[in-house]
C-alpha cells in the first residue's frame, strides 16, 4: 500500500486548495445528504457518523450540516443524487476508479469521458478494474512529536490490518466494518486522528515512468475537480521525487 499512501498524502496536502475552490463544501454536503437516506441518527448510521466527523474537520457550518442532513431524511426540499462508479484506464494502463454522486447521469459521464480523453485516459466498461481493488477504512494519524513507531503500534492493538509510516503522519488500514472502532480506540489512547475514511485501495501497485505518473496524477486531479466526483481512486505507484515534484 505504499503507492497508495504517496497518493493520500498528496491529496491530504492539496486539500485546502480544494476548500478555496469551494469544491470541499459542496462533495461534503452530498455526502451527509445521501447518508442520511440510511437514518438522521449517526447512532445508529455509521457513514453518517463519519460523513459528520469529516464536515467538522474541514469547518463545516453546524446550520449545513443540518440542512443536508435533512434534505436526504426527508425533511427537506432538495435534488436526488445517485451514486455511480466509473471505471478507466490512465496513461500507462493505470486503473482508475471514480466515484460520483449526481443529479444528472448523462452529463457525469459525458463530463469523466471528457476528463479521460483530454488526459492520456480511456473510460472503461463496468468491472474492467474494479476487481483491482477492495474497500478499506482508511485511518491518517499524525506523528506530531510522538515517535511513529509507537503509534503504528497502537493501532495494531486496536485493530488496524496494515500501518504505513509516512513523513509525518501514520497510515493506518482496517477492515470496512471496524474503522468506526479502531478510530474510536485510536482517539481513546489519545492519539491524533486527522482523518478517518472509507477508500478503495489497490491489491497491487503499478510502476509508471515519470512522465506517465506526471500523467496519471494530473488526470486524477482534473477528475476530482468535477462537481459530481467524490472520490478517485489508482494503482499508480509513485516514486519519492515524483511525489515531492507534485506536492511542490
């Protein structure tokens, strides 16, 4: 998975221009909405609950929150969202898989073909890479002074299934149903959960050239600047310069 944590580091590191574009909002409010069809309680709603934990990491406002958790319990007028997978191919035969949230089917895929073409990629057909990866709960702690090597091992006892020891922070993997547990055992031992979320990540990573993972990332990033994208996903391998290039 260490492909993978480049990736996530990258993308963590890249997430207050996504804020400035008024993107982060916007993802996150649909997010609560279409969680919220499953119940208004995050007792008793696990993506709720964490669709909630995310919105307040990035500052959501209470009264938003609120309001797009009542437009999917009913309680409120709104647009009907629907979530859709979307599977590609990147430059150098990367797998790309996209996950979308829209109102509109037909300019969501109009839109990600667009994307793909315009970058090195082709959109594929339903299940040509999906098989390439397996959902994850997905746990970033940061390191700040403590010594990562006794917070991965924290997160083994609580559960974690794999750690990734990044620059500064700890990546942690779970299994789907016991992230909502190891986070809140992690937090329990004090130790400082930046973000906990649910991925799909890769069962094995593909080594690009430079140029084609320059490639690879730049298509990722016009896909996820799409207002019916939620999240993408790759099996690009990155090296350290390239990801330092890209972070810089």
């Amino acid at each position: 998975m260490s492909g993978h944590s480049k990736w996530a580091q990258i993308k963590r590191q890249k997430g207050a221009a996504d804020a400035k574009r008024g993107q982060l909002f916007t993802k996150l409010g649909r997010e609560l909405t279409v969680a919220a069809r499953e119940g208004a309680d995050p007792a008793g709603n696990s993506r709720l609950r964490m669709a909630i934990q995310r919105a307040r990491e990035a500052n959501m406002p209470h009264d938003t929150i609120e309001r797009a958790i009542k437009r999917g319990s009913g309680g409120g007028e709104g647009v009907h969202y629907q979530e859709i997978s979307y599977e590609g191919y990147g430059p150098g035969g990367a797998a790309v898989l996209v996950h979308a949230m829209t109102d509109n089917r037909n300019r969501a895929a109009a839109e990600i073909r667009s994307v793909f073409t315009r970058n090195g990629g082709n959109l594929g057909e339903t299940g040509c890479v999906s098989w390439l990866f397996e959902p994850k709960g997905a746990i970033t702690v940061e390191t700040d002074g403590h010594d990562p090597d006794e917070l991965a091992l924290t997160a083994i006892d609580a559960g974690a299934d794999d750690v990734q020891v990044g620059d500064g922070v700890v990546e942690i993997y779970t299994d789907p149903s016991k992230l909502d547990e190891v986070r809140e055992r992690l937090e329990g031992a004090k130790m400082p959960v930046a973000q906990a979320e649910m991925q799909m990540i890769p069962k094995t990573t593909v080594d690009l050239d430079e140029r084609s993972a320059e490639q690879a990332f730049r298509l990722v990033e016009r896909l996820e600047e799409l207002e019916d994208v939620q999240d993408v996903f790759t099996n690009t391998e990155l090296s350290d310069e390239v990801a330092a290039r890209l972070v810089g």
